[in-house]
C-alpha cells in the first residue's frame, strides 16, 4: 500500500524525525511511522490490530503494520491515535482482527 503524498495525512508530524527500533521499544507512536513512510518504507495490504484491555473496561488498540523497503521487511506495532486511524481510512486499509482480546493486569 503506498502512502502517496504523506503531507496528506498529518502535517504536525512532518517536522518530527523519530526512529523506532524492535529492540528497544516494545510499541511506536505515529510520528515513528510517519518517519518509517517518509524514509521510503511502504505499508503491506492488511494491517493486524490487538486490542488490549485493562480492568477499568479501558481498551488501546495496538497496529501491526508491515513495513517493506526494497528486500528489508518489519513489522512496526504502533499505538492507536488519531493521526494513525485517519492513516487507515485514507490508505482504506485491510484490517484484521487479532486472534483474542487481551486483558492487561494491574501492577500490585
């Protein structure tokens, strides 16, 4: 899926350079994915999404987007915020729901 112009999508995030790494963050922001598409990484057809709930009945909706540039492939899971659900909409992603709904504990 390409991203087109991404000025399109959010321009608060065009000024920001975030890099994200699997190894030392376990979940992106927006403007981490926003960086990925602005340094020429693309978006697969069907993005996966898990929705984590807590005890409060409070759910975070986390994306699984998989990224290619040229041979390189990563899966980026990013954080839902409103830059990133428009992202979907205006890409008309595929999305597919995670095989089960996970409850997050509280710490003690």
């Amino acid at each position: 899926m390409d991203a087109q112009n991404l000025s399109n999508f959010h321009y608060g995030y065009a000024h920001l350079v975030r890099h994200w790494h699997a190894g030392s963050e376990l979940y992106a922001g927006g403007d981490a994915l926003y960086t990925a598409l602005d340094n020429g990484w693309d978006i697969g057809e069907t993005v996966r999404y898990d929705e984590h709930w807590n005890s409060g009945g409070q759910c975070v909706v986390v994306y699984h987007f998989e990224l290619t540039r040229g041979e390189a492939k990563m899966t980026m899971p990013v954080i839902t915020n409103p830059f990133v659900r428009r992202l979907l909409t205006e890409l008309h992603a595929n999305l597919v729901a995670g095989r089960e709904k996970k409850a997050v504990k509280k710490a003690e």
